[in-house]
C-alpha cells in the first residue's frame, strides 16, 4: 500500500534535481541547436487536444522526453543516477501522472500553465540564465505536486480510480 504522505519527500526531491539540471544545462549548453528537440517536443504538445486516454498518454510521454532532454543537456551522469531513482516514486515521474488526466478542470487550469514553464525553461536554457532556469523548473514541479493533492484530497474522485484503494491518503498535514 502506498502512502501518501511517504511520497512527500520525493516531490521537493524532483524539484531540486530537476532545477540543478535546468540550471547546469543553460550553464553547459554549447549550442543553441541543442534546443531544437525541446521546441519540437513543445509544439508537439501544444497541439493535443482534448482529455481522451490516448491523447493524455502521448502528453505524458512527450513530457518525460522533454524533462529527460533537460537532464541529458546537464550532462551530470551523477545527477541523472539520483532523478533515476527519483522517479521510481509513484506520481513523481513526469510520466508517471495518470491519475491527474481525469481531474479534468484542474488539468485544464494547470496545462498552459505548464506549456509556458516549458517555454521558458528552453528560453532561459538558450539565454544561459541558470537563476532562471533552476527557479522555472522548480515552480513547474510545485504546480504538479499541488495538482496531485487536489485530487487525492477528493475521495469521490480516488474511487474512480482502479487501484486507489491501494492508496492511503491521511487526513491531516499536506503530502
């Protein structure tokens, strides 16, 4: 059974490594041209529409390849080993966000939200802007993290959910 608030750490832990990674690719980037994967990956996203099952899951996958091209331009091997074992976690992988697709208005909300977070971390990658970046970065996972507690805090909604019985959720404290 997973527990809720043993995800807690994991979270702020995703946003650190992913923000030092933001950071050390716009101070290690060599070419502007190293970019252009991360702007096609956007744009590809920005033209799903829609909610449906298999939409979301291109979303979410594109969304991975795009924090993992983050990682990648960080070239931290060191780094790249702990968001590895990071991610394990369940809800922390940008993949790993299944449970957010059914909570529609609040996805609704958050979605160009996170696009321009996503354009901004390429810009301020490009402009060599670690400050920027890292704080980008970070912001963007704090938005997911609020995301996920909005729909674990509504009960109705977890019993949708095939396995959420396997979710403890406890009342007090924030996870």
């Amino acid at each position: 059974m997973a527990i809720v608030s043993d995800l807690a750490p994991t979270a702020p832990a995703a946003s650190l490594a992913t923000g030092a990674s933001a950071r050390l690719a716009a101070e290690r980037l060599e070419n502007p041209a190293q970019l252009e994967p991360l702007r096609k990956i956007n744009r590809t996203m920005e033209v799903i529409s829609g909610l449906d099952v298999e939409g979301f899951a291109q979303y979410l996958s594109l969304n991975e390849v795009f924090h993992l091209a983050i990682f990648d331009l960080a070239k931290s091997q060191a780094l790249r080993r702990a968001v590895d074992q990071i991610y394990r976690f369940p809800f922390v992988a940008p993949s790993g966000r299944v449970i957010l697709r059914q909570t529609g208005p609040g996805w609704n909300a958050i979605r160009p939200i996170a696009e321009e977070h996503h354009r901004g971390l390429v810009d301020a990658i490009e402009h060599r802007e670690g400050g920027r970046a890292e704080s980008l970065a970070r912001e963007h996972g704090r938005i997911t993290r609020r995301h996920l507690e909005e729909a674990l805090a509504d009960r109705s909604f977890l019993e949708t959910i095939p396995g959420a019985r396997l979710i403890k959720v406890q009342t007090a404290g924030r996870i």
